[in-house]
C-alpha cells in the first residue's frame, strides 16, 4: 500500500496472496511460472539490486514532490534501433509521396518514366483523381490496421525482434514489386496490368510496414537499463531522482526527431527523383535504403535487450475485462454507472479473491499482473480521445495545401510548405529536451503526460484558429470572395492568388509541430510505460489505430473542404480539439495525480498451467538461479 509522510512509495505484503493459497488442479504451475517476488522496495531497501541494479535509494512520497527529476543516459543501441526507424520512414514516406501523381495522371508526352522535367506535370497510370484518392485512402487505413496484427503475432507468438526482422523482409519484397511497376517498359506497354502489379507491393509493403511500427518503439525504449526509480546526488552534490520515466521521454523525442529526418529527406528528394528521372528511381530508391535495416538489425542483435513472447495475453486480458463486469450491468443507467465506477471493478478479479474450488483454470497469473492489465485498459481509454486531436494534423495533408495554391508562392510548390511541419520538429525537439523540459524540472514543476496530451490538443486547436484567420483574410482580399480557389463568374477565367504571402501559413505549421511534440511523442512514451511488459505492441498498436479512426471521422466534414466554407472548417477542427481536450483532462486529471505511483507497479507474472507440475514444484522456489525469472525485468 503507498504511503506518505516520508514512507516509501512501494510497499506491500511478502506474499502475492493469490500465490499462497493451497495448490489445486485449477491453479497449478512449474517454479517459474508462480514464483513470488517481492515488490521493488520493501521497508526502505530495493529487493532485488541484481534485477533493478539501483546506484542509489528508492524515493519517498516526500521526495517525489520536492526533488528535481533527472534522465539516466540513452544507450548508444538505442540510437541504433532509431537509425532503422529513420531508413524504414525515409522509404516509406518518400514511396508513398509519389503515390497520387503515379495514379491519377498520365504519362507525360514523350516519357517513358513519368518524369515531366521542370514545367510539366509528372505521371504514369492516368486512372484519375477519383482513384488515386481512394486507393491512398485505402492505404492510410491499411497501414494503421495491420498494426494490430502485428502486435498481436508479437506479443503472443514471435516477440519484437523477429517480427521486426519479417516484416523488414515483407517490406522489402513489396518495395521490390512497385519498382517493377514503374520499369519504362512496364509502363508503356498497353498490356502490362502496371495497376495490378502496384496494388500488390503496396498491399505487401503494407503489411510490412504494419508489422514493423508497433514493435520498433517499443523495443527502441525497452534499452534503458533502469526501469525504477532512484535517489542519487549529481556532480554538484544535490540529491536528485533518476527518473526512468523522464529517460523514455528523452528516448522518445530523439526517436521522433529520428522520424521526422527520416519522412523529410525521403518527401522531397523522392518528389525531386519523380520529376527529373521517373517513377522507378523514386520507388528504388527507397527500397536500396531499406536494404540496410536487416543489416544494422544483424549486426546489432546480440547487444539488444529482447522481451520473449508469453502466449495469449491478450485473450487472458479481456476474460479478466468481462468477468470483472458481471453482475454490474443494470436496466437503469445511472445504477449501472455506479456498479463500474464503485472502485472494486479490477480489485475483485484478482487471483487472490477467488477460492481455489472456484478460481477458474485460466487464472494462470498474479495480482500484480491484473493491476498492470487495468493500467493498460486506462491507457487504451486514454487514446481513444486522439482521433479529435488527429483530425487538426490531418489537415495537413489537404486543406492546408490547397489553401497554399491561392496565396503568393513566388515560384515555391505549394505542396512543400507541408515540410515546415518536420523542419519545425527537428529544430523543436532539441529545444524541449535541452532547456524547455529541464528549466520546469528544475523549477518543480511535474509536466505529466496527461498534461502534456491536454496541451497537445489545445495546441492543435490554436493552429487550427490560425488557419481560419488567414482563409478569413484569403476570402477578404480575393477578387472572387468567398470563391477564391475557383473560377470568376465567366466560368471559365482561373480567379488569381491572393496579395497574401505564403509564408503566413508558418504560424499553423509551427503550432502543429509543438502539438506533435506534446500529443503525439507523448502517446508513444505513454502507450510503452503503461502497458504490461508482454502486451506492449497491442498497446501501441492501439495508438497507432486512432489515426485510422480520425480518417474515418473526417470524411464526415468533407462537405467543409471547398469554398465557401473552408472558415468553418477550421474552426469546427478548432472547437472539436478544444473540447476533446478539455473534456480529455477533466475525465483523466486523477490519473494524472497518480502518475508516479502507477509507474513504480511491480511487474506482475503471467504464467501456463502445467498439470504434470507437482506439488513441491510449486512450493520450492530456487532463487540462486542465474536464468531471469519470467516477467522480471533483466539487467543489461
């Protein structure tokens, strides 16, 4: 139980109490699927300095409040693992920045690439903007779907590490088929099925691509050797924390900043191959690049720390979500409200409250596990806010760039300014890291994921404001009106940009980016630390499945995409954020004052049933074993 007033953070009984009740056919086990732990402190003392390797004391509740927070050093690995992340989202972005011009417009007179030099317009199909729109659209969704599955094959059958290393293999096979799709011969021959062989690689890449996301950032923080909290004094003397919270921060941001290097060289130097050379450099390029994660991957795969899969989490997880539901539904609402609201929906589903005559056979695990599975639930819930937030992101992809075309370019392509937005990040994130972070933590000031996540939506709802300010000036000034990206009234004379320079838009991009950088960065540090060890890619499949959902949501405003209505859509993208973030922080601020304590949980064990297990198996525990116990974390 946590207690104040100087006692320690993590306290509890010697015993998992579920684990010391009599042996029965429904709850048995080998040795190391029910030993006992200790949690990580216990009157005063770190119980396990071989497992957590604390330099240090373990923080009291008053020296949670009054030290300043610190981050260990980032793993020189972990930079390794951040490098592929950035090859895998170069080739990635820089292949899909040219699917729409690959689809929608035909080959340019006298080109076999699709390459249109300086003035012309490059393509390769010609099926139109109808199905270059859809099959994007498709993909959008596909890459975020699949995720699932490949978190899902991770967690339970191949761990992180392989699954990374298949999909990078399935990546590579799909990169491979849409260079084939793009081969000047391929393309001019009137019976190639060009269009067929490109659904397929970008189907198979797909698949890779969802393999592959879930399961790089969990194992990107899954390098930090210190995984609890300690009590240290830094070079000038002062007694400080070494936070592994902060650290995964630290990690996340670089991680992201690692991205976004990644998705701007691929962006525009793939956009410049498609124009000057043709579609297949643009497609090979990439796929070249890719070529190097399953190196780096190889080379470095010994000095990873890897977490094994362990079964059918996931099925476990949601047996013990409905049984902690029975009994609690009512015909009346508000009963029904207060029977899940009581505080007892996780408590009494623990292994512990059933006798062993009723505890049913798939209660394999501990207590501690189902606290962890609760603290996983609670971070789902918390993601299922983001598709308000996404859909002020969205709008780079669209709205924004068509508002750029009516505006005064002075010869720049209005669909570069969108690289503001990674071009803000890479110079933001440092700053944050190095000064903005450090300068509250040394002031005291705790700046919480979940208030980092309210910020991030208030942030998106500022540059959406933005945004409906310079189409409120646009309207004003055009000589069309409210018609400024259509024709005059002829029908047919093009209505000409506004005497607005462009770079007015950088205030949105701006906004945008330290909305990234407090939302999105965020829901990855949150999605690994809340999560339970073995179900870390769901979690963060979850996450990443939200982007999904906030396409799905802004097909409903299509309708305010286009003249005369382009104000409202800013602002019911600004409204939308507003209160999705204040609605986000009312529902979740008494998650956020427990944040510290839901972080220093001891990891919980999931263990599989063995009937053959005998009964001094289950009693005798050996803990001279060097072989890390299953669940544990493990020291580097």
């Amino acid at each position: 139980m946590v207690q104040s007033g100087g006692m320690d953070v993590a306290a509890g009984a010697l015993h998992d109490p579920a684990l010391a009740l009599a042996p029965d056919e429904k709850h048995r086990g080998s040795v190391v699927d029910h030993a006992t732990e200790l949690p990580p402190v216990y009157e005063g003392k770190p119980t396990d300095t071989a497992v957590y390797s604390l330099d240090g004391e373990l923080p009291t509740e008053e020296e949670l409040h009054t030290l300043r927070r610190v981050a260990d050093p980032i793993p020189w690995k972990a930079f390794t693992i951040a490098f592929v992340e950035l090859v895998e989202r170069f080739s990635y972005y820089g292949t899909t920045v040219v699917y729409t011009n690959f689809i929608q417009h035909t080959l340019p007179p006298g080109s076999s690439t699709g390459a249109s030099g300086a003035e012309g317009q490059s393509g390769a199909l010609g099926y139109g903007q109808r199905a270059s729109t859809g099959i994007g659209t498709f993909n959008q969704f596909w890459v975020y779907f699949i995720p699932l599955l490949g978190a899902y094959v991770a967690d339970t059958y191949l761990g992180r590490f392989k699954t990374i290393s298949y999909s990078l293999a399935i990546a590579i096979v799909g990169h491979i088929i849409l260079t084939c799709s793009a081969i000047p011969s391929f393309l001019t021959s009137t019976s190639s099925g060009a269009m067929g062989v490109f659904i397929l690689g970008m189907i198979i890449m797909g698949v890779g691509t969802g393999g592959f996301k879930p399961n790089i950032s969990p194992l990107v923080a899954e390098q930090i050797p210190q995984t609890m909290m300690r009590v240290a004094t830094d070079k000038h003397g002062k007694r400080v924390i070494h936070d592994p919270a902060v650290t995964q921060s630290r990690v996340y941001h670089y991680f992201y900043l690692f991205i976004n290097i990644g998705a701007l060289v691929g962006q525009i130097g793939m956009v410049y191959s498609e124009k000057y050379v043709g579609f297949w450099l643009a497609y090979f390029l990439p796929t070249i690049l890719l070529c190097l994660c399953p190196l780096v991957i190889y080379v470095c795969r010994n000095r990873y720390q890897k977490t094994p899969p362990q079964g059918s989490v996931l099925g476990k997880s949601f047996k013990i979500f409905f049984k902690a539901q029975k009994g609690r539904w009512h015909v009346n609402p508000v009963t029904t409200y207060k029977r899940l609201h009581d505080g007892t929906f996780w408590e009494n589903v623990k292994p512990s409250k059933f006798p062993a005559a009723t505890r049913p056979a798939w209660m394999t695990f501990d207590d501690a596990w189902v606290e962890e599975v609760q603290r996983g639930f609670h971070a789902c819930s918390v993601f299922l806010w983001y598709p308000l937030y996404w859909i002020t992101y969205n709008q780079l992809n669209n709205n924004l760039t068509s508002q750029a075309a009516v505006m005064q370019l002075n010869g720049l392509p209005n669909d570069v300014l969108s690289n503001l937005d990674p071009f803000a990040l890479i110079i933001l994130i440092p700053i944050c890291d190095l000064v903005i972070y450090p300068f509250l933590r040394q002031r005291g000031i705790n700046f919480t994921p979940i208030k980092k996540i309210t910020m991030g939506f208030y942030t998106g709802a500022a540059a959406m404001i933005w945004a409906a300010v310079i189409q409120a000036y646009i309207y004003k000034y055009s000589e069309c009106g409210t018609n400024a990206s259509g024709y005059h009234a002829d029908g047919e004379t093009l209505c000409v940009p506004v005497s607005i320079n462009v770079w007015a838009q950088t205030g949105a991009y701006v906004l945008i980016a330290i909305s990234e950088i407090l939302a999105s960065i965020t829901s990855l540090e949150y999605a690994f630390s809340k999560a339970p060890r073995n179900m870390r890619s769901l979690v963060m499949a979850f996450n990443l499945f939200m982007t999904a959902i906030s396409a799905a949501i802004g097909e409903a405003f299509v309708s305010l995409s286009a003249d005369p209505l382009l104000v409202w859509n800013y602002g019911v993208m600004a409204v939308l954020a507003f209160i999705g973030g204040t609605c986000f922080w009312f529902q979740y601020r008494d998650l956020d004052r427990e944040e510290d304590h839901l972080n220093m949980l001891p990891t919980g064990r999931l263990g599989k049933v063995s009937p053959t297990d005998t009964l001094a198996e289950q009693g005798a525990i050996d803990r001279t074993s060097e072989e890390p116990v299953v669940g544990r974390e493990t020291k580097i």
